[in-house]
C-alpha cells in the first residue's frame, strides 16, 4: 500500500510542480506596470538633459570616427533616396519592437514554462539598465543633431515620435539601443526555444534586420548598438537563460557525443 501511495502521489505532483515554474499571469501583468511607471518617470527628466545628451552624442561620433564605424550618415542618406526601402522600416521600427517581443514572451510563458522565468528577468534587467544609464549618460539621436544634418526617415514615412506608441519615448535615450536589447534578447530566446530544429540560428536575422533599421533611420549610433547587444547578454548570463539553452542543446540526441 505504501508503494503505491509513493507512485500515486508522484504521478500526480510531478505535473503540479510543472506547473508551479509558470507564474501567475497577474504579477506578470502588474511587472509590465511598474516597468512603464518607472520609465515615464525617468522620461520625465529628458528636457533637463538636452546639452549634456548632445555633447555626448558628439563624443560618440568621433570614437566612431576613430574607429571607423561611423557610418550612420551614409546609411540613412541611402534609406531617405529609397521610399520603399524606409517605409518599410519605418514600420518595422514602430511595430517590430513591441509586437515581436511580446510574441516571443507569450510563446516563452506558453510553451517554454521552464525558460519564462529567466526570460522575463533578462527582460526587466535589460530594461532597468537601459534606464539607469538614460538617467546618467543621455545621448541625442541622429535624427535630432544640428549637424550633419540627418533625415528623421520615420517622419517622412507619416510617423509621428511622440504619438507612434502609447508610451512616449525618451528623446535622449539612444545609448543603449533597447531596440537592440530587445531584438538580441528575442533571438536567445528563441534560439533557446528551437535548439531541436536545424535552422534555429536562423531567428539571429532579426537582430541584424532590427540593427539596420535603427540605423538607417537615424535612430541610433552603431555605439548604441553594440552598447544594446552587451547589456542583453550580461543580463541573459546572469539570469541563467545561456544556461537553459545549454540544457536544450544538450538533450538534442547526438549532441554529447559531438
């Protein structure tokens, strides 16, 4: 009898603990909140920054001239000469952000119950980051410069900076780009999500498409970039999400032996 009582309550408690690794959608909804809450606050300081955001978006310019990278200008020209071109990324710009993102943590909450947890997390930490140096490093935008004289491609496309979402954005929040953060932190994810399927590597083209966007409309530095893509993979090592994909991969049959 005592046997059986040990098999029966393992059979029934197993998928209860399952279970238990999903969180209450509630508390999900009420971390959307406060994230937004602290967000607008912090915005709320951006007209105080507006020196201070330029002259480092000068001191961005000339490392990347330094280094080469400072290629914003020339992308953004060609997007401008080409309508089909920076129409289409001025949708992407506006829609991808927010609507692949909360996609992916759907499918993640949904069918990955195991991987949500640290999903989310890196998701919060990205954005508290992002955030926090808002607060203390302010960048200006391309689009905003004086000089060289940048075309805002979202604005010639008929979207509208301070009415395209419900949340307005921090105009002197370039560095980090979460536009980035957030595309990086979508292709782990989903990465970690499909590591059975042959071409899962292929979710990392998003990124690259989302880089391109956010450059060739004059949205970011190639700086904030890579400042972007850093933030979301020392968030994704801390909260354990390479750690859940490790796991995946390695219950891919044939992997070990590899």
């Amino acid at each position: 009898m005592t046997a059986n009582r040990v098999l029966l309550a393992g059979r029934f408690t197993r998928p209860l603990k399952r279970e238990r690794r999903r969180p209450l959608i509630v508390g999900e909804i009420l971390v959307v909140i406060v994230l937004l809450k602290v967000y607008d606050y912090v915005r709320r300081f951006a007209h105080l920054h507006e020196q201070a955001a330029l002259r480092h978006a000068f001191t961005i310019l000339s490392i990347e001239r330094l280094l080469h990278l400072d290629g914003e200008h020339g992308a953004n020209v060609w997007f401008a000469a080409h309508t089909d071109v920076s129409t289409a990324a001025a949708w992407w710009y506006q829609y991808a952000h927010v609507g692949v993102t909360l996609a992916v943590l759907a499918s993640c909450f949904v069918f990955a119950p195991t991987v949500y947890r640290s999903a989310r997390s890196a998701l919060v930490l990205t954005n508290c980051a992002g955030m926090m140096i808002y607060l203390v490093l302010p960048v200006m935008p391309p689009r905003l410069l004086p000089h060289p004289q940048f075309i805002d491609v979202l604005s010639t496309a008929g979207f509208n900076h301070t009415t395209m979402s419900h949340v307005t954005e921090d105009q002197f929040g370039a560095m980090p780009s979460l536009h980035m953060a957030w595309a990086t932190w979508v292709a782990i994810v989903l990465y970690t999500m499909l590591r059975r399927f042959k071409w899962s590597a292929l979710v990392f083209v998003y990124p690259v498409i989302t880089a391109i966007v956010v450059v060739g409309t004059a949205n970011h530095y190639v700086l904030d970039l890579v400042a972007g893509v850093a933030v979301t993979v020392t968030t994704a090592a801390l909260t354990g999400l390479f750690a859940h994909s490790a796991e995946r991969a390695a219950e891919i049959p044939g992997h070990r032996r590899r």
